[in-house]
C-alpha cells in the first residue's frame, strides 16, 4: 500500500497566523481547554484539548461526534484526527502554559492505523516545540477489533515518551481487559458512573473499589464529567487522584487563574472530613450493642459455657443473622447457630450452602485479621456470604478457649439494617 503523506506542513499551513482557528472544507474549528485537577495539589496539572466546530456557512456547531461523522472513510478520519491534535498543540501553546499536561483525544482506530500513513505525531510537537513527556495520548472508548494492534500503536506513544490515558473507563470496550493490555497511566472514568454513584447505593459502595484496583494497576484515576457537589464528594470519599467537569470549570478558550479553585477544594475537603467523622459515629453508635454482645459471648465460652446458650443474647439484637465458631486452622467448629427470624434459612435456593460443619473459612479476611490480631474485633465490608441471599458485615474476634486453643468467633449482621441510612457507604474497618 503506498503511504499517504499527512505530514505536519500539510495541515500546520492551514491555521490562522492567530493559531486559534483552523479551516476544514467547510467547517470553522477551534481549541477549548478543561482543566483536570488534581486534589492533592488542588490546582490544574492538565488540561483536556476539546475540538469546537462550526459550519462556515450557517454559523451552526457541531459536536465532536457530527463533526467525525462526517470523515467518511480512514485516511479522511485520520486527516481530521491530525488536525485536531496539531490545532490543539498550537493553540495550548501560545496560552504560555508551560507546566501541565495537554490530553490530546485519539480514536483507538485511528491510533492503530495512522503509523501506516507516515511519520506525524512527534514531528508536529517538535515543530510546535511542545515536549512528549507533557502529551497525554486519551484514548476515547470505542469498539476496536484488533487490540493487539492498539497494543503495538499505544507502545509507539508510549516510547515517544508520551503519557497512555485510557477514557471512558467502565463503558462499552473500555474495561479490565483494555486495562491490563494496554498499561495505561491515566484512566478515566466514565461520565455515566460519575452519575450513578450519586444516586445507587450498590454503586457508591463499589466506587472505591473501583478505584482502588486501577490504582493498584498502576494507573492514576480521574474522574471525569463532574456537574454537582455530590459528584465531586463521592470522587473525593472514593479518593480518586484527579477531578475534572464543568462543576469545576467548562470548557474554554483561555486557561484559568491556577489557584482560581483553591477555596473550592479547600471547603469540598472539610466538608467531606466532616460528613465523614458524622458518618464513623452513628456507625460506632449502631455497633455498641454488638460489641458488647459479641465480647460477652466471648468472655462465655472461654470459660467453658456451651456454644449455643452464649451466643444468644448476641443473636437477639436487630439485624444479627447467624454465629459460629471456627479453629485456629481455619475450620468451622460444628454448625451455625441462626438467629429465629433468620431470613436466610428461609430462601430455598441456598439449603445446599447450609450445612457449614467444617466449612473452611481459612481465607476470608474477617477470620485471617481475627487470627492476626487476637483479642480485637475486626468487621468487614458489606458482602454476599456462602450460605445466604442478601449482603451481611461479620464481626469476628479471636480468643482462648477454655481448653487453650484458639478460636474465633463470628456473627453475621444484616448490611441494610445494620447501616441504615447510611447504606451507600457502606461499613469502614474497626478494631476496638
């Protein structure tokens, strides 16, 4: 196939000496920067390059997705893609900036096949003198077949020293396995899930989850498409790296004052301490009676008391389902004892979990912490157990028995009595 030549003076020529416009057939296209900030700095590190179009002879706009459309085969939507990079570095430049990073959006598609139409990206940013460490390259979500050749298109960015940001994170394609091929540095997360975690308590509860585990891939996480203060505190309880949306500033031609929102993050912060020292005393409030059950029982069977008898003052409180005991070897000892209107013997689709005599318990985190730290209460996050229908929090504690082995003894309460109000965020770790 003979390559096309896109190279940079094709396109640069095109622009405006003001270098805030380009001309494309018969569209007007210019840059609008949004910031992304970063909540421990609480300032912009980096701003989003956004392509506004205009149709040169109505004066209509046209959003990005139009604007595509109307490429209509490969080396017309490269062209398009190129020139809105190379329009977006221009422009980014002149604003005098000289310390964030400029996110340039590329089409997975487009990113795979443009090494085919002749050297491009690292051309234009040396003829703008606009250095590669400070380029983020955001791949927008989008079905892609061939991600083994995204893989080869993302490791040429990579080795320009570029940064790989993967967008749209938890919609469509954009998911683990995108994650885990292509290594990125930055993910973003879907505007859609930024929105639902306001308003779904399943889905605040995993945000954090989430988060957590594209940290641990390595990635730095924003949340993107904020509109509302309950959006940029969930983002902020869920301890995201960087904040971006229109709640903090839209889209513009010119960069804002860098510690213009200052006093925004600094109220959004102590309004999320507050809201959470709130939160960790009516759990600590909710958790008394448990506790001082829990530590009875305890006291009970290190004594000698039978199982059954000790643990029913614990199994009388609202919301407790279940207890039982289990060896130092991680091995339950004998059956569970329920709690009368346990809802959980009732469901017919779990009688085959029921029998837990010498069920092994050895993993779970509410028996290992329990092992580990002897004589403490440990309690887990919200969860669906083996031998029941709805999500419980176990409380567990680690003590000698009266024949001087040591045991642990558990009690599983139910998650939406026990938090209440408070569902959506769920249960944070206690030892007491």
């Amino acid at each position: 196939m003979n390559m096309v030549d896109l190279s940079p003076p094709l396109l640069l020529d095109k622009y405006s000496p003001q270098g805030e416009r380009g001309e494309r057939d018969e569209f007007s296209l210019s840059s609008h920067f949004q910031p992304i900030y970063s909540l421990a700095h609480r300032r912009p590190v980096g701003y989003e390059g956004l392509i506004r179009a205009v149709d040169s002879a109505s004066g209509r706009r046209l959003g990005p997705l139009e604007l595509f459309s109307k490429a209509r085969h490969g080396e017309e939507r490269i062209r398009l893609d190129r020139q809105c990079r190379a329009l977006h570095v221009r422009n980014f430049q002149r604003l005098g900036n000289t310390r964030s990073w400029l996110f340039l959006n590329v089409d997975p598609q487009v990113a795979s096949e443009s090494l085919r139409y002749g050297p491009f990206f690292l051309k234009m940013l040396q003829s703008n003198g606009f250095p590669t460490h400070r380029v983020a390259v955001e791949l927008i979500e989008t079905p892609f077949e061939d991600e083994t050749h995204l893989a080869t298109a993302v490791e040429h960015y990579r080795k320009l020293g570029c940064l790989i940001v993967i967008d749209d994170f938890g919609a469509g394609y954009s998911n683990f396995d995108r994650i885990w091929r292509l290594r990125p540095d930055i993910v973003k997360i879907d505007r859609e899930m930024t929105r639902r975690v306001t308003i779904e308590p399943l889905a605040r509860r995993m945000f954090t989850g989430i988060i957590s585990v594209l940290r641990e891939a390595g990635a730095l996480v924003c949340v993107e498409g904020i509109e509302t203060e309950a959006e940029a505190l969930c983002a902020i309880d869920a301890n995201a790296d960087l904040l971006q949306g229109d709640y903090f500033a839209p889209g513009s031609a010119v960069l804002p004052v860098e510690n213009a929102r200052s006093d925004m993050f600094a109220r959004l912060i102590a309004g999320h301490r507050a809201d959470f020292a709130e939160f960790q005393k009516r759990q600590h409030s909710r958790l008394v009676p448990y506790l001082a059950a829990l530590k009875n029982a305890v006291q009970d069977l290190s004594f000698g008391a039978k199982f059954q008898p000790a643990v029913q003052g614990l199994l009388k409180l609202p919301g407790a389902r279940r207890c039982y005991l289990i060896g130092s070897d991680g091995l339950q000892i004998g059956a569970n004892v329920d709690a009368e209107r346990n809802v959980y013997s009732q469901d017919p689709r779990f009688e085959l979990m029921q029998p837990t005599e010498g069920t092994d318990w050895q993993t779970r985190p509410f028996f290992r912490r329990a092992i580990e730290t002897p004589g403490n209460v440990q309690i887990t996050r919200p969860y669906l157990s083996v031998t029941g229908p709805k999500l419980c929090v176990t409380l567990s504690f680690a003590f000698e028995a009266s024949d001087g082995s040591q045991q642990v003894l558990c009690v599983d309460l139910d998650f939406a009595e026990l938090a209440g109000k408070d569902v959506a965020y769920g249960v944070s770790s206690l030892h007491t």
